[in-house]
C-alpha cells in the first residue's frame, strides 16, 4: 500500500510538472494541417499558408499527429488537451520505469529519480504542444524493447509505420536500432548462428518508412533539413550554451554526464548484449552540446539506465543499512515526496492562470492584440510577417497568408532559392539588401508589415522607406506601405 501510495505521489507530481499552457511556434500551422485533413479527408500537400512558393511540394512528416493535435484540441479544450496528454506520457514513462527493476522499492527510486530528471526537460520543451510529445513516446518505447523485451523486436516494423507519420525523429529511431543490430550481427558472426528475426524485423523497419503519404519525397524533405544552414538559426538547434545562465549550461552539462555515467555503469555489468548503448549514449551526449534537440534524445535513451542502476544502488544499500535503521530513510522520502508535491503544485497553479484565453500567448509576446486589431480593419496586399510568429498568425489570422512560417526554414527549390535565407538578410542588414525587400514588395504586392517592436526592419522601413505606422503596442508594431507616388 505504501509503494502504491509512493508511485501515485510521482506521477501526481509527473503530471503537474508536465502540465504547460499551449504555446509554441508552431502550434498554429500544425493545428491548421490538421484542420484541413479533417475536414477534407485528404492529405495537404500544397504550400496553402504561404503566398511564397506556392507550388512547393513539402513532404509533412507530422500529418497524423497534426490530426491529433486538432481534434484533441478542438473537442477538449487547450486545459484538457494538455493535462490528457501529460497524464498520458507520465503514466506511459513510470510503467516502464518500475519494469526495469525486479524489486517493488528500486522500482520507486527508480520512478522518482526518472521524474526528477526527465519530466522538467520534457516540460521545458513544451512537447505536449507539438508532435515531439508521440515520437518522445516512441523512442522510450523502443529503447525499453531493445534494452528490456527483446522478445517485441518483431513488433518494432508496427512502430515505425506510425512513426514516420507522426514526427521525423523516426530517422533518429533508425540510428538507434540501426547501431544494436550491428552489435547483434557481431555477436552472431561470432556464434555462427544467424537471428533472422532481428534481421528481418531490421531491414523492414527502413523499407516500411516508405509507407507514407509522401513515399521517397518525404526522405528527400528530411534530407534537405540536414543543411546547416538553418541549425545556426533556429532556437531548438542552437547549443545549450546559448541557453539562459552559465549557472544553467553547467547543471545541465551535469546532469547529461550523470545520465552519460549511469548509461556505461548498466552497459559494463551487464553482459556483452549491453553495449550497443555506450556508443548511441556517447552520440547524443556529444551532439547535445553542439543542438539543444539532442538534450531530450540523449535523455530519452538514457533514462531506463539510469533508473536500473539507481534502483539497483538504492535496493543494496538498503540492505546494507537494515531494517532498525530504515527510519531515517523513510522519513526523508516523505520529506521529498512532500517538497516536489508543492514545488510542482505552485508550478501547475501558475501555468494553469496563464492557460485561460489568449494570455500565454500575450505573456509570450505573441501579437494577440494587434491580431484583434487587424481582423477589425482592412488592409490592402500582402502581408510581411516575423518569422516567429508565422505559425501563430496561420492559426489566428487565417483570412492572409503568411510570407514566412515554421514549415519552410528547410526549403530549397531547384535553384537554391531559400526563403529564409532572404528573410533573415533582408531583416538583419535591410541597408544591405534593400533591392531584395523593394523586389519582394513589388513582385508579392506586399501592403504592411506585422513585427516586434523596435526591429531594425520595421525601423527601416519608417525611416528609409516612408511606411507609416498605424498600430503599436509592447510586443508588435503595425506598418502600411505608402502608396506609390
């Protein structure tokens, strides 16, 4: 009863650390895919949200969980949608957590040390507001089969076919198994004895990545992501350095290393069928500092590990302690228990304040109000948009389309044209490039231009160009094209 009342008390505390009010870059445009596979009953392959490359083909990776995220939203409730979802990665994690050890008490270590790390990383990225919530699933899912269940690896070519519709990281779920079976066709060189199960389940896990709606463009699109471009642009691919404090950098550095060292202390005892994890761990661990993206992976391939080895540690001394002196322990658990419960309440108390309405979004600065205004007035062209907002005003103000938006960091036409690549010079040096914005506003009958507040582009425009101002508030400024003389 104790152990049940000690794991209730972590997930509790798992969904009330997972819990955020739904805001991101991207939500807008994910939400609006999804719409339209609902409504439609087809898959959106055009370029409908951009008046830019309307004719790009864009392979989308994420259709099955745009179709999640609209229908959970639309029919629960952005409260409801994110408590569904954080209860369900918490109770999906712990399951697995308390079946990798073989007693009741390191199983409940196991579960606290997993939630203490894990879930406030999970919920720093936000993840129930983006497809990265089912492929985090996925990939726990898989490292717990090869690590655990071998006896499932038939199973694994299921998985990938509900993978590659659900998010990109299924290439990363590739890489993972990709490298345990070359360690398992090492061992089967050396035993003279052939897994065709393994290798079978293998082979098809790459070829079923093709049963999509796209086909080889989808591999194609992702391949085209690859170019570093864009990795020194958007924030997720950015290193962790660049991330809030040096305080921040080096815990967080800490705590991959720890996960790194727990990650080599299960693969070394256990036997030869273990290693397969050093080098995968050993990967992440040294991309993490190059993306923050790969911070999560390196924690989702990591944890099952480390809550083996903790729970293994916890269990012998515990032994080593006895029962007359077990007190001290039990007491301290409950001390903990009690802590993370109203760290975790006051965090949950406030993300559910900011979940009401619109105001995350305002808090985030995100241009609500100007957004209010623009739907009360008409505005003649196209619109210029920022970059981080594109997704948000896809959602908001679906009546204009967007010149620049989450989906399209990665594009390239035939000729190299890349979109943000223009963006991004013609918004950071616009002296440098002002033939580039004049072509733009010519060839796109651009009118106005929807920015933050105090950008050199929005100021250029005043300044150089005459465009006038007419709305402003803390987050955005309102610009109108003069008319032409």
């Amino acid at each position: 009863m104790k152990v049940k009342i000690i794991t209730a008390s972590i997930l509790l505390f798992a969904v009330l650390v997972l819990f955020r009010p739904v805001v991101d870059n991207d939500f807008g445009w994910h939400y609006r895919y999804g719409e339209y596979i609902f409504n439609n009953h087809k898959i959106l392959r055009e370029n409908t949200f951009s008046y830019i490359t309307p004719a790009y083909q864009w392979a989308n990776s994420y259709w099955l969980s745009d179709a999640l995220i609209y229908v959970l939203y639309k029919y629960t409730g952005q409260v409801a949608f994110s408590l569904i979802l954080s209860l369900l990665f918490a109770l999906f994690s712990i399951r697995l957590f308390m079946n990798v050890t073989d007693r009741i008490s390191a199983g409940v270590v196991g579960v606290f040390l997993g939630a203490v790390i894990l879930y406030p990383y999970l919920g720093w990225y936000n993840i129930t507001a983006r497809p990265l919530f089912y492929s985090s699933i996925f990939m726990l899912l898989l490292v717990y089969i090869l690590q655990f269940e071998e006896k499932y690896i038939k199973y694994l070519p299921l998985m990938f076919l509900i993978w590659v519709n659900m998010h990109a990281d299924f290439m990363l779920g590739l890489f993972v198994f990709g490298v345990y079976t070359i360690f398992r066709i090492l061992e089967m060189y050396r035993v003279k004895k052939v897994n065709f199960i393994l290798i079978t389940s293998a082979l098809l896990s790459v070829l079923i990545t093709l049963v999509n709606p796209y086909g080889i463009l989808l591999w194609e699109t992702l391949l085209k992501e690859t170019n570093p471009y864009q990795f020194d642009l958007i924030s997720e691919w950015l290193p962790l350095s660049t991330k809030g404090s040096q305080v921040v950098y080096i815990s967080n550095t800490l705590i991959a290393g720890f996960i790194m060292a727990s990650v080599a202390a299960y693969a070394l005892t256990k036997d030869k069928k273990s290693l397969w994890l050093i080098p995968v761990t050993a990967f992440f661990f040294l991309f993490s500092f190059r993306s923050l993206y790969f911070t999560r992976t390196l924690l989702l391939v990591g944890i099952l590990s480390l809550v083996y080895v903790w729970g293994f540690i916890f269990v012998s001394l515990k032994d080593v302690v006895g029962i007359r002196n077990r007190k001290p322990l039990k007491i301290l658990t409950a001390y903990l228990l009690v802590v993370l419960f109203l760290v975790s309440l006051r965090s949950f108390t406030s993300n559910m304040e900011l979940s009401t309405g619109m105001r995350v979004w305002e808090k985030k600065d995100y241009p609500v109000a100007a957004v209010t205004y623009i739907k009360t007035n008409v505005l003649e062209g196209q619109m210029f948009n920022n970059y981080n907002w594109g997704g948000y005003l896809i959602w908001q103000l679906p009546e204009y389309k967007t010149f620049i938006d989450g989906r399209m960091t990665s594009w390239r036409d035939n000729s190299g044209y890349s979109v943000l690549e223009d963006y991004i010079n013609m918004t950071y040096y616009p002296d440098k490039y002002v033939d580039k914005i004049d072509g733009y506003v010519a060839a796109h009958n651009i009118g106005w231009a929807l920015d933050k507040k105090g950008s050199k582009f929005t100021n250029f425009l005043i300044k150089e160009k005459g465009w006038v101002q007419v709305y402003e508030d803390e987050s955005a400024v309102l610009l109108i094209k003069p008319p032409n003389p």
